[in-house]
C-alpha cells in the first residue's frame, strides 16, 4: 500500500504544474508535467509487475484450485477426395 500512497503524492504534487502549464501557458510547467507523468509511468510499470509476482507466488486458497481446461476432442479427419487420374 506504500507504493499506492506515492502514487497518490506524485500525482497531487503535479497539480500545480497542470494548472501553470494549462491555464498560464507556461511551458516550462509543460516539461515538469512530462517528466512527472514519465515517473508515474515507471512507478505504474513497478507496481504492476510487484502485483503480479505476488499473485503468481501466492499459494491457492484450500479448495479454490482451479480445473484443468477440458481437452477438445479431435476432429475426425476429413475424407479427401480422390484427385482425377491424368490422361495421357
């Protein structure tokens, strides 16, 4: 949850930035706001993937494991027709 709340700062401090860079025009606000969103994506990416290692590593809940998916059976082979004898 501690990655959650600097994501929360990170955000809350580029407010001011938004509002330079939007309402006043300031271009300078512009390129703070661009190097904030590039650290809020790297910040996504890391939270993402710290979600996903521990989903992968959590053991299953006894009784929830989860079914094999059914095998499809296989299609019976399609009868090919004979090709034409060549004339000669």
């Amino acid at each position: 949850m501690n990655n959650f709340g600097k994501l929360k700062d990170l955000v809350m401090a580029l407010e001011g930035d938004f509002e330079k860079f939007y309402d006043k025009q300031n271009s300078a606000a512009g390129t703070r706001v661009r190097k904030g969103m590039q650290e809020l994506k790297n910040m996504a990416q890391s939270i993402r993937t710290e979600v996903q290692n521990a989903k992968n590593t959590a053991a299953p809940a006894a009784g929830a494991a989860k079914a094999a998916p059914a095998k499809k059976a296989a299609a019976p082979a399609a009868k090919k027709a004979a090709a034409p004898a060549k004339k000669k």
